[in-house]
C-alpha cells in the first residue's frame, strides 16, 4: 500500500487516527505534526510531498476555538481556507487524494429534520464560515478530494467537552448544560477507522459526506450520560442558549444524515451512547 500523510497528526483525531492505524496494523501511515508539516506554508506542504510521495493526505489540521475565532478571523481563514487550499493544490501535482475533515458548523441549523450534504449552508460564525470556505476551496481546485463533515468530536485524546466534564465534576457539585442545542456526540476513534474504511475501499467516490455516531442529543444529554456511564455524581440542571451567552452563534440543530457514507463504503456506524461508554472506559484504565 502506498504512502498515507496525515497533517495535524498530533491533535485529537490525528491521535484516534494512530491508534486505529496501530490496532490495524496500518504500516504506511505518517503522522505529522504543525512543525513537520504546516499546513499555512507552502514549502513546508512541498517538502512534505516530495519526501513522501502520498498516494492519500488526510487534513486534521485545523482552527477549531469557535469563539476565538471571531476575534482572529485572519488566522482562522489562514489555516482553515487558505492551508486547505495549499493541500489542496499540492494533492493535484502530486495526484494524490485528499480527505479533509469538515463540522457540523456549516450549517445555521434552522433545518428541523437530518441534514444532508446537498442541504444549505449557512454559517453563524466565522468558525464555521472559514470551514466551509476551505470545502469550496478544495472542491475548485481538486477532484480526487473527499469531505467529511464531523461534529461533536471527544475522544481519550486532547481537550473536549468529554474529558472537560469530568474535570468540572471533580470540584464542582452542579453545573448547568444548554439542552435547546441538539446534534450528536461523535467518538473520534470511530471516525477515524470510517476514514481508514475509506481509503481501504479505494472507491473513487468523490465529494463530501457526512459523519457522525447514530442518535440524536444535546449537550445536556450529553453530559448526563457522560456522568452516568462514568458513575459521577453531580446536579445537571439544562439552561437555554440565551442563558449562556457566547461570542459565536452555534447551530441550534445541526443532526447529520448519514445515508450517503454508510452506503457508498458500507460503514457500520456505533450509537454515540455505545461509543461514549467505550471511552469512558478507557478514560477510567
């Protein structure tokens, strides 16, 4: 099998990435950090290129502090449009495929049933503009490209809403969750191995797809049942999203279709329940 880069290798799913490619026993697989391959320059891409020769480039890279990014818009569009560009470019001289990883973030969320890839964007942040920014990109410059819209990512692995539930529960007896903001919690270990899937497949079924686990929550929910599963005790009470202000609008509804992944590669997609408990099983090992 030939060459698989992955750029931003050392953040969460990058790392979910390496450890499916290890059980896997995936031997071709490299894992690139910002310093080995910066996705926001160009000679660094085409060092990275000309010493691997990828035949797949697997984009984890990204500007992901949601309201962070309205106040560094600038930085945000650098690595998440305009890095992804340069990917994107440097995929068609080396005729490699790409495949990117997207959000839920795209969407407004004023849709009330399951989105699909050919529903309407409408980004209410710069986050999820930039994003959606660099999937245009990317489809303008190179066919053999694949998206994946994700949402909800947690895992073992780096900061996420998971792991920083647990902490808050360690000092605190209550905390208060937004329940009027429903998607679905998605285990970045089971994304990675839909992405592994893909590339196995070798199907040349270009374009973007969606990605999450199955069902329906939200973020209450989410907690809950990470206190549940995890046998934490603590006082979950939900607020409304007005009760909680923050610099960037989320999307009220942003529950993804997955039809279009699970039949094109014939991927089995985990209940998001069913995955949380086997990651907070290997977050109490």
């Amino acid at each position: 099998m030939e060459n698989i880069i992955v750029f931003g290798g050392s953040g969460q799913l990058g790392q979910c990435l390496k450890t499916v490619a290890r059980e896997r026993n995936v031997k071709n697989i490299h894992f690139l950090s910002s310093a080995e391959g910066d996705i926001q320059d160009e000679t660094s891409i085409k060092n990275v290129f000309d010493h691997y020769k990828p035949a797949y480039v697997i984009n984890c890279a990204a500007y992901t502090a949601v309201d962070k990014a309205e106040d560094e818009v600038e930085q945000s569009r650098k690595i998440n449009k305009t890095g992804a560009e340069y990917l994107a470019t440097a995929c068609k001289a080396g005729k490699a495929t790409l495949i990117h990883i997207s959000t839920d973030f795209v969407f407004k969320g004023d849709i009330p049933h399951p989105l699909t890839e050919t529903d309407p964007t409408g980004p209410t942040g710069v986050y999820g503009l930039t994003k959606l920014e660099g999937e245009q990109g990317i489809a303008q410059i190179l066919d053999e490209h694949i998206i994946i819209r994700t949402s909800w990512l947690y895992s073992e692995y780096g900061n996420n809403f998971a792991k920083t539930m647990l902490k808050l529960a360690t000092d605190r007896d209550m905390l208060k969750i937004i329940a009027d903001q429903v998607g679905t919690p998605t285990y970045a270990v089971d994304l990675a191995g839909a992405v592994l899937d893909i590339i196995v497949s070798d199907k040349k079924e270009y374009g973007i797809y969606h990605y999450s686990n199955e069902g329906v929550a939200s973020w209450y929910d989410f907690a809950v049942a990470i206190f549940e599963l995890s046998g934490t005790k603590i006082k979950v009470l939900p607020i409304r999203t007005a009760e909680y202000p923050t610099k960037a609008t989320r999307p009220p509804y942003s529950v993804m279709d997955k039809t279009k992944i699970k039949h094109t590669f014939e991927i089995a997609i985990p209940y998001w329940r069913d995955s949380l408990s086997v990651c907070i099983q290997k977050l109490k090992n």
